[in-house]
C-alpha cells in the first residue's frame, strides 16, 4: 500500500496548518484537513484507518501530539479529498486529537477535537508523521474514540501499513 500528499517546497502547505486563512479555522485551530491519495490497497480489505501524529512535540511538551485519527474509512477510497475531516466527504468515524485534553487548554467542541487539527509547531518545522491502515474488518469504534483504542482494535487486523512524514513549518 502506499499513500501520497502533495506537498509545496517539500512542507506541508500553510493552509492546512498554522498558517491558515481565518475561514479554515475554529476557536483560532486551522481545521481544513489535506488531501491523502491511496494506491495499492490489498484486495481483501475492508476498511481504512488512519493516524497523523507529531513525534517531533515530546521535546517541547513532554508526549505527542495527536492531530487526527479516523477509521472505517471504505475499502475503494483511493482519494481522501482536501477538507474531507470537516465536510464529510468520506465515509468515516473521527476519534479525538489533542485537543480534547483539559491538561493542555483543549476545547471541549467535537468539531475542533474530533475531527482534524492542524499542524502548528511552536518551536521549528515539525515532521508529522501519517499512517494508514488497510484493515480485514471495520472496526467497532464510536465517534471521539482515543488513539490508544484505535490501535487495540486494530491489532491482529492490519492487511498493510503506509506511512509518510509531512514537515510543517513554525
């Protein structure tokens, strides 16, 4: 399997991060999620998963960041279309960012943290990294679910993985 996203100088664009236009964002998070293109999907799947995290946050804020996590995203998605976290241009069940967390001044609106929150490195150009998951099954998750249990669901179920880093500039 393998995925791509457009990138433009080889950083994630501004539009999809810290440096989003006002109308693509919500309590001042830039919200607009970026295009993912999906080929070579084993045949036996049946369903797509998906996690954009910031490793590159432990050393500013003591753990990684969650930025977006998805799943039962249908099989013959080929195309996760730009803004489709917030436009449900896909079929899919959106579990929480980082953002749902009191310890960290979060919101407490779904639509900021369980849907897609941009990138917006304090410190230096970050390097998000996103995994995608063919799966043999759909999972039994509810909308606002944790990454930890997306990734026990998962278990045993991953057909194939790819992943890509997107660096988004501070």
């Amino acid at each position: 399997m393998r995925i791509h996203v457009d990138t433009e100088n080889g950083l994630l664009a501004d539009k999809f991060g810290k440096y989003a236009p006002e109308e693509d964002r919500l309590e001042g998070f830039p919200v607009r999620s970026f295009p993912i293109q999906i080929e070579d999907v084993p045949e036996e799947t049946q369903s797509l998963a998906l996690a954009f995290i910031d490793f590159d946050a432990i050393p500013v804020g003591g753990f990684c960041w969650i930025h977006w996590t998805a799943c039962n995203i249908p099989a013959d998605t080929r195309l996760i279309p730009e803004d489709a976290s917030r436009a449900d241009a896909v079929a899919m069940v959106q579990g929480r960012n980082s953002n749902w967390s009191p310890m960290v001044h979060g919101s407490a609106n779904p639509h900021v943290h369980s849907r897609y929150c941009g990138p917006q490195p304090p410190d230096a150009t970050h390097a998000y990294t996103l995994n995608m998951y063919a799966l043999d099954c759909k999972l039994d998750l509810a909308e606002g679910f944790y990454l930890n249990e997306l990734r026990r669901a998962m278990e045993g179920h991953v057909l194939a993985r790819a992943s890509m880093e997107l660096p988004s500039r501070a």
